[in-house]
C-alpha cells in the first residue's frame, strides 16, 4: 500500500478551504489549529467504513 495519496489541485483547494473553516472556529475556541493532512486523515478516518459499491459498480460513500 502506498504511504503518499496524491490529490489534484481541485481536492487541494477544496481540503485547503475546509481547513481554513475549521480553524477559524477552533481559534475562536481558543484552540490549536489543524493542518491540511490532519483534516485529510480525519476524513478518512471517518468515511472509509462508509464506502459502498452499488449493483452498477459505482464507488460512493453512504449517506
């Protein structure tokens, strides 16, 4: 298994902007905040028991 997950420059900015939001609310928190790969691995972390394959074949997460 690889040890590196390669994103493209839309799943960057999308990971960068949820990043930025979470600390903004955690510094009002008077919290540290997270970086980009903390978030990353908390979202996989969180999602990967979630995914599903359908009849079709497609690959998503459940709901």
């Amino acid at each position: 298994m690889a040890d590196m997950l390669r994103l493209n420059d839309r799943e960057k900015e999308l990971l960068r902007n949820k990043a930025v939001e979470i600390n903004k609310k955690l510094i009002s928190q008077k919290r540290e905040p997270i970086k980009d790969t903390e978030l990353a691995h908390i979202v996989l972390q969180s999602a990967i028991d979630l995914v599903e394959v359908s009849e079709s074949g497609k690959v998503s997460i459940a709901r």
